[in-house]
C-alpha cells in the first residue's frame, strides 16, 4: 500500500441557509460546521491525480462526521452514504489521468434536525485489487464480537474485504492489554481469525479499564496491500432477578443525561466527583470518540435512537453495527407509541448487535404503550410538571406497576422542572423556581421511583444547564464551575466516598433569629459549631441522606457555620440583618 499523503487541504466551501443567500468561503481541513440552519454545505476543489500503475487503484479516503453525504467528480457520482460517522473512502481510478478535475462532497441535512459536518483532512493511496471495504460500511474494514462463558473468552475478528484474492494472505495481530501479542493468518476468501487466549481481560467499567486492540493486514508477496486496527472490549453482561450483572458482579447504573458534548475532560471530572458510572446521550456526530472516552474511562452508554433513527431500520442496523465494538455501549433506547415499530427496532438492534440490550422510552404512568412490545428494558420518564405532592401518590403506582412485571427490568429517568434556579427560598414551592424547590423535586423522585426494588438504574437528569434561562435544569451550571445542591444530592446517593455538604451553601442572608442547616451526607455522627462553639443539637435525618438541624441561634451579623463527621467538613457564612417588620 502507497503511504497515504494529503490531498486536498484548503477547498472552497459553500453553505446554503434555509433561508438567505449562499455563503463561500475558503477553509482549511480539517473542517466542521453545524448544519441545523443550513440546506446544503457544498466542498469544492481542483483535483489532480497522478496515473496509477497497471492492476493498481487508487482511493480518496476522509473521515466524515455528517448525516447523508455525496461524493462526486466531474458530476459523476461516487458514493452517497445515509449516515457517516468513520473513515470513507471512494474508488478514483478512473480519474487517475494526470489531469484537472472538478471534485464535489456535498452533505444534506435533514429538516430541523441538529447535525454537524466533519471533514477531515483528504488523502489518496493506492493499493492492488484486493484491499478493505470501507466504501459504504462505516466502520474501519474489520469488525470484532466476543463470545464469553464461564471459563473461556472467544475473539472473532472479521476482516471485510473487496475482490479477495486466494494469492493474498491477511495476517491478523491481537494485542492485549497486558502487551501481549497473538498473530493468526488466514485466507482473505475466508477472512476470520478466532483468538481464545489462555487469559482474558474484561472490560470492568472501571477507570482505565482494559481495552484490545487488533491490527489487520492485507499482504500479497510480503507487500503490505491494505491495513486497519481497532480497539475493542470483552465484556460479559446479564440480568440476574432484575439486577443487571457485568462479569458476574452486580452493577447499579447511576447516571445522568448529556445534551452538551463540548467539554468531554471537564464532564469527566464531573462524572468522577459524582460518582456516575453511566450516560445517556443521543447519536450525535463525534459519538465514536465519545465513546471511545467512555471505553477508557469506564462509563456505561445508554444510547437513545429516537430521532432521526427510529423508522430508519437500515440507519439503526448501521450505526449498531458501527459502534458494537465499543465495550462502554450497553443500551439502545426508542421512543415510540406503536409497538410494532418498537418491535422492528428491537429485531434490528439485535440482529446488529446481540450483546446491546433494547429499551422503550415511557412517561410514566403512560407506560402502556411500551410494555407489550417486550424490549430488554424499559424506560421510564418521571416528567418535569409532576408536584411535590403527586409524587406519593404516582410513587405508590410505580411500586404496583414494578410488582406486576417481576421479569420487567425498569430504569428510571428524571425530568426535572425548568426555571431560574439561580435563586432561593425558605419555601420551596413550585412558583419559585428556586434551587430549594428544584433539590425537593429530585429527593421525591429519588424516594418515589429510585429507591424501589426492580429499579436497575437511576438516571439524575441533565448533567449542565443550557445557556439559555429556561434551560437551567441541570445538576451543574453550563460553564461546569457552580454545582448545584441537588448534584451533592445524587452524590451522597451514588458514591461511597464520604462527605457532608450544607444546602444552599455560600454566602446567605437572612433577618431571624433562628434558622434550620440543611445537609446531604453519606456520613455518620454529624456535629454542629457555630462561631466557632459546638451546639448539641439533634441532627434529623428526614430522608435517605438528608438531614437537617433545626432551631440553630444566630447572632447579629455574619455567623460561621461548621458541619464535621470524622475526616468530612463544610461551611458557610449566613449573614443575619436587622428585622425587616419594626413595631410602630
């Protein structure tokens, strides 16, 4: 195989808006855009390529990142492709001349669905007759599935090739986490290599967790043709009475929901103080990496299908196939009110993926829907306008509905109420849109939906805000700096790292004489100071993880609050001002 060299660097790119006039401009490769205002974005460049040498071809390839995409030369067209998120590459032998040509990528949005256009940097490399398909599959060229039982680990790595040739030898390379090196050969007209090594390393969820990787190349006479590598996991999963098992370990799923991916090192750090394991997020132009993070970082993906996929069964089948390999994706999830739809979308992930379990999105008590189709899982929505006070009620349904579907196993999902939660109040009552009301909106969502028997998984909402006002529904603000009581909520429910955290801490001011101090711990022993003096007041435990001590004195002015159980600590100024009502 000729060394691949870049192609095209700089293009002339066009962007036609749904309404306006078109946009051109010259850009650099690699280049991305969001295309949700736009009709078309059109790539266009000179091209000249140099005559390939007789029984040679010669191949454009480029990653693209988009939602339908076409390739044409001189109005020819070479590919056109539903949906590309990995490496593509398109046949230009005939083109190899010597000569100018007029080169076209074009990406076509859907109407009205969020979107981005990714390109690459274009390279072009020549290779004989047989090499790896990567023209219409969206994946590298070799795909990688596992077969784990109690005692053994089988490998399967199959390599994807166009026109094999008997007189070509495809040598496989397995490389395993702990350095270790297998090498299999086979025939290219019968391109699988099964390794079964002595011993097998499991992907844990866990941080760092191991990864394999295998290498595949295409040699004729010694001469490499083609190559392709992938990492990849083994994982063995399953349900075992409602609970779902990885490597034979139980695994609660304590997660949250991504709608921005903008900044994958600080969500980390969110996700490792929080203690979340697992993710729900749409499909969404850069998933391939992100789950590629998600690999190595040991965090579960629950992958939701429902728009643009899920009357697509050809774009389902393809984008499972394409992520399968990925240790980390473990649920595909559609929202859909037919359940013969849900059905063909269970029989396609399936068929593409075995080990993916199916899910059916709910809003719970409208759950009907979705249960007689029969997923792997369901779903369940608590939606954002439920009150404080439907939650018993709506609490006591759920435990009947969980009790009737002892075989159902059932993930909940919270809403949570939009509002300006940058404010506060004594009274947490749903016109105040306060961080106090949203904190009590998920305790009851904890206490009525997570804590029942049946529940495998709880997911905490959205991780950050949007920027805009109403979408300050998130456990942390947009910008990942100010995290909100209710994130230290979920902690002291997901993590075993120990800690005390007062509500609503930072500077407060008040104008009475007495107050209640609030907390979320997953500590014991909680003791009280204030200005620096011990107060041996009870602390009342209200719910699981929160307590509260009630009637705490102040004095004028600021007043030091300290919280303290063995190594664990917090503080807070509360200011107390003068009194607001003054006899007359």
């Amino acid at each position: 195989m000729n060394e691949k060299r870049d192609f095209i660097q700089k293009a002339e790119i066009t962007a036609t808006p749904l309404k306006g006039e078109p946009e051109e401009k010259e850009a650099a490769l690699p280049f991305s855009s969001d295309t949700k205002n736009l009709k078309k974005i059109t790539l266009s460049s000179k091209i000249r390529i140099d005559a390939a040498e007789p029984g040679m071809r010669t191949f454009i390839e480029f990653t693209s990142r988009t939602d339908c995409i076409k390739m044409s030369i001189d109005g020819t067209e070479l590919l056109e492709l539903p949906c590309a998120y990995a490496p593509v590459r398109a046949d230009v032998t005939a083109f190899a001349d010597g000569e100018d040509h007029d080169f076209f990528i074009e990406a076509e949005p859907r109407s009205g669905e969020e979107n981005e256009l990714f390109l690459s940097k274009i390279s072009i490399f020549t290779v004989g007759d047989s090499f790896f398909d990567i023209t219409e599959r969206g994946d590298c060229g070799i795909t990688v599935n596992s077969a784990v039982s109690e005692n053994a680990v089988d490998i399967i790595v199959t390599a994807h090739i166009a026109n094999p040739n008997n007189y070509d030898v495809l040598r496989c390379t397995l490389f395993a986490p702990d350095g270790t090196e297998t090498v299999k050969t086979c025939k290219p007209t019968s391109p699988v290599c099964v390794f079964s090594p002595e011993k097998a390393f499991l992907w844990n969820g866990q941080h760092e967790a191991p990864l394999y990787s295998a290498k595949a190349e295409l040699l004729r006479d010694t001469r490499l043709l083609d190559s392709a590598e992938i990492r990849f996991g083994v994982r063995k999963t399953g349900f075992n009475d409602g609970f779902l098992m990885l490597n034979g370990v139980k695994l609660p799923l304590n997660g949250v929901v991504l709608r921005d991916f903008s900044s994958p090192d600080d969500d980390s750090l969110l996700f490792e103080k929080l203690d979340a394991n697992c993710v729900k997020v749409p499909v969404f132009s850069g998933i391939d990496t992100f789950l590629s993070h998600c690999d190595e970082n040991g965090i579960a993906v629950w992958l939701d299908m429902t728009e643009p996929y899920k009357a697509d069964p050809k774009r389902i089948h393809t984008v499972i196939e394409m992520l399968a390999h990925h240790p980390c994706f473990m649920f595909a999830s559609v929202s859909s009110d037919d359940g013969e739809s849900l059905r063909s979308f269970c029989d396609t992930v399936k068929a593409a993926a075995g080990g993916v379990f199916t899910a059916g999105n709910a809003s719970f008590p409208n759950e009907e829907k979705v249960t007689d189709a029969l997923p792997d899982v369901l779903a369940v929505t608590v939606p954002s306008d439920t009150p404080l006070e439907g939650f018993l009620e709506l609490g006591e349904r759920f435990s009947d509905f969980i009790g009737d579907r002892k075989l159902r196993r059932t993930a909940v999902f919270a809403e949570p109420p939009e509002g300006f939660f940058d404010r506060h109040s004594e009274d947490a009552a749903r016109a105040d849109c306060s961080q106090e009301y949203f904190s009590s909106w998920h305790e009851k969502f904890w206490q009525s939906f997570c804590s029942k028997k049946g529940v495998f998984g709880c997911f905490a909402g959205f991780l950050t805000d949007k920027d805009v006002p109403a979408g300050r529904t998130g456990l942390t603000s947009s910008d990942r700096y100010d995290k909100k009581d209710a994130f230290w909520f979920y902690k002291a429910q997901f993590s075993a790292e120990q800690f005390v955290k007062i509500c609503s801490a930072g500077m407060t001011m008040t104008d009475k004489k007495y107050t209640d101090i609030r907390c979320y711990t997953n500590a014991n022993d909680i003791s009280l100071t204030v200005n620096g003096k011990p107060r041996a007041l009870p602390c009342e435990e209200i719910s699981n993880c929160v307590y509260v001590f009630r009637h705490v004195k102040l004095k004028r002015k600021n007043n030091i609050i300290v919280l303290t159980s063995g190594d664990c600590t917090d503080s807070t100024v509360i200011y107390r001002s003068k009194s607001k009502l003054k006899k007359v």
